[in-house]
C-alpha cells in the first residue's frame, strides 16, 4: 500500500469525524430544546483551539510519537463524543444541557489538536519518504474535504441530522481513526535540543508584529472577518430545516435534506483551493480579501432572501460563494502572513493568525450571532415569525460582513508585488 494513499485514509476520516455532526448539530439542539445554547457549542471549539492545540503539540515533540499521540488523541475524543451520544439517546427530550455540553467540550477539546497533528504525520512521513512536501500534501489534503463532505451526506441519508446519532457517527469514525493511526510509520520526537516554552508554541511571540501597522491592522481585520467563519455551521441547517414547519415548502428537497444542500459549499471549498494562487498573483492580497469579505456579504445576504422553494437558486448560490468567502479569507491570510514576517517567528505568527480568526473572531461570532438568533427568531411565537426573523438575522450578518468591508477597503493599505506572491506560491 502506498504511503501518499495511507495519508489519504488518515485525511479522509479525519475530516469525515468533524463532518458527522459540525454542520447538522444545531438541528438536533433545536429538536430538544437547546435551540438558544447553538453558539456556545460552537464557540467552545474557538476557545479549546485557543490552547489545546498548543500543549498536545508540545508532548508531540517532546515525549510521544504524533502518530501515536494522534491515535490517543481520536481515541479519547471519540469515547467521550459516544458518551454524549449514549447520554442524549438515553435521555431524549430531557437531555440536559450542562451534560451533555461538558461530554461534548470534553471531545472536542481532544478532537481539535488533531488537526495540526494530522498535518504534522503528513509532513514527517512525506519527508521521510523523500517527497516534496509542497506538491505531495494539497492533493492528499483535499480528500480530507471528500471525507467531509461524505459523512456529511451520509449523516443526511441516514437520518441522523436532527438525532443524537450523528455523535454516534462521529463516534465511530473516531474509533476507526484511532486505531488506522497507530499503524502509520513513526514519527521522530525531540527530547533534547531546542524546547519550545508554551508562550511560543501559542505563538504569543507574534505579538511583537502588533507593532506593525499594516500587520496590526491585518491581524484586527482577520479577527473582525473570523466572526463570520462558524455562522453558517451552526445556524444553516436550523435555519434551513426549520422551512418543513410551513406547508409551502414542506415537501421540498432542501428542507428535507439541509446537510445535502450545504455540502456544495464544501464542494465550492475544495475548487476554489485552485483559484487562489492566480487570484493573489493577479490582484493582491488586499484585493483578494475584499472579494472573499464581499463573498460573506453574498453568502449571508443570499441566505436571507432565499427560500427551499422558488428561492432555491439563493440557496445554491449561497453555497457556491462560500468556497471564495472561506478559501480566499483563510489561504489567501495564511500567505499573507508568511510571506510578511521573518522566518524567526513565521510559526508564531501562523499561531497568532488561527488565534484571531478560528479562536478570537470565530468565538464572538457564534455568541453575537446566537444573541441575534435569539432576539429575532427564538423569541417568536409562530412558525411564519421564526422564517422572518431568520431573514432579519442573515441580512445583520451580511449588513456586519459588508461593514467589515468598507471600513478595510478604506484603512487597509498594501502594495501588491506580484513576484513577491510568485516566490510564497513556489
């Protein structure tokens, strides 16, 4: 068996645990009640990402294997995950949530550092292997997307998007990741050299950048724009499901089956991956920018006037922009800041970005937008009101988004250099 087709596996069902249940677990909290504690869900992978990720990296290099730490790692957040799931199958409309919310954070604070840790087995195995690891590792990488995507689709026809068994799902999937982990070839640590202290390895050292301005600004604006990154995770599929409640679209494909209808943005995610070193040659970072904040602004907008019904073509379009709004947001940032700061504190500042938009920005912005929710949709009484207020949010959301915009398109001043962008792309 091929090592590059081992790394497939390994991306495919790393991504396919979070696609189990990260854009459909809003309709399940919807159906037992805990429609008003969406956001804290979500926010709690921005606040363990703040940290976890961080230490679990320090034992990787320091004590154990990242293949063997990646195994334990799956293991234990999907023993906890199946715990949430045996808790909230047992209980059923009385599922508490202070339970259920501590099983939940418990494994994806577990889950979250196996994102870098995948990478880094990636990495090591390539180079071990003699590859490039430029070349080698985006088309492996992108099938961790068709993992996604698939359970996403499977969660949907199976029928677990609005039950407690989509935990299961994740469950599972963890499982059968811990265990493929610990067959992959072993990955060197570092017990004696060079240590990294917890400051750097969060990439507080970074900060220094803040002296900058053009860094500061790019580094607030990342945090102003990462407030729109898990929005439509937690929020399309309730907003979009909750159509089946009016008898007009009732009966529609869309309504029916939200996590099929969602999937083509990670459709447009995985494409759009293409068009990025063109863009940035082309036009820049800032420009670059401008279209993926624009993007967000069609993204929500179109949410906000579209229906499953008539509007379907609003939805769909939602769902194509989303890969420029994501894509030339978090790729496009990721260049950016390594091609602007000195190779001594690049990783540092690699951190300090993730810091700011998946940890910061992404944190306010599933708490802010669940107070929006709240106020407009939740509080209604009829299920004709909740469609309004849900039209009302996403139309706050795009009026943020396009605020966010303006207010760059005005501050934010940047020469583009088109061979400095060839020289990052090669």
């Amino acid at each position: 068996m091929g090592i590059k087709f081992r790394l497939i596996v390994m991306n495919f069902l790393q991504y396919a645990i979070w696609g189990a249940y990260l854009t459909s677990l809003g309709s399940y909290l919807v159906g037992v009640d805990l429609a008003s504690h969406i956001g804290i869900f979500y926010a709690v992978q921005g606040i363990v990402s703040l940290f976890m990720p961080a230490v679990i990296g320090i034992v990787a290099d320091r004590w154990v294997p990242a293949q063997r730490l990646l195994g334990m790692c799956h293991l234990t957040a999907a023993l906890f995950m199946g715990a949430a799931g045996y808790y909230a199958f047992v209980t059923g409309a009385d599922v508490q949530f202070g339970i259920l919310f501590a099983l939940y954070t418990l494994s994806v604070a577990f889950y979250m550092p196996t994102i870098a840790l995948s990478n880094s087995v990636a990495y090591t195995v390539l180079e071990k292997s003699g590859l490039d690891t430029v070349k080698a590792f985006p088309p492996i990488r992108v099938w961790g997307t068709v993992g996604f995507i698939c359970s996403m689709l499977l969660c949907d026809a199976a029928g677990f998007q609005t039950t407690c068994m989509q935990f299961v799902q994740c469950a599972v999937l963890g499982l059968m990741l811990a265990l493929y982990a610990v067959t992959l070839p072993e990955c060197p640590v570092n017990r004696g050299g060079e240590k990294k202290s917890l400051v750097e390895a969060l990439g507080l050292r970074a900060f220094t950048l803040f002296k900058q301005k053009k860094m500061a600004l790019f580094f607030i604006f990342s945090m102003l724009l990462g407030v729109s990154l898990q929005i439509t995770n937690g929020f399309a599929n309730p907003f979009i499901t909750s159509f089946r409640n009016i008898p007009e679209y009732a009966s529609t494909f869309g309504a029916n089956h939200a996590n099929a209808l969602i999937s083509l943005s990670q459709v447009s995610e995985t494409l759009c991956i293409l068009l990025i070193p063109f863009f940035l040659k082309r036009f820049g970072i800032k420009n670059v920018m401008l279209m993926a904040m624009f993007a967000w602004v069609l993204r929500f907008g179109l949410f906000g006037l579209g229906n499953p019904g008539g509007g379907v073509w609003m939805f769909i379009l939602s769902m194509i922009v989303y890969g420029v709004a994501f894509d030339f947001f978090n790729i496009s940032g990721s260049l950016f800041v390594n091609n602007e700061t000195d190779t001594a504190i690049r990783s540092s500042a690699q951190g300090l970005f993730m810091i700011m938009t998946n940890g910061v920005g992404a944190t306010i912005g599933t708490l802010g937008a669940q107070a929006v929710v709240n106020r407009f949709v939740y509080s209604q009484g009829s299920d004709a009101a909740m469609i309004a207020g849900w039209s009302t949010s996403w139309l706050i959301f795009a009026g943020y988004a396009l605020c966010v915009a303006v207010v760059f398109a005005l501050i934010f001043k940047y020469k583009h250099n088109p061979e400095a962008i060839g020289e990052v792309q090669h």
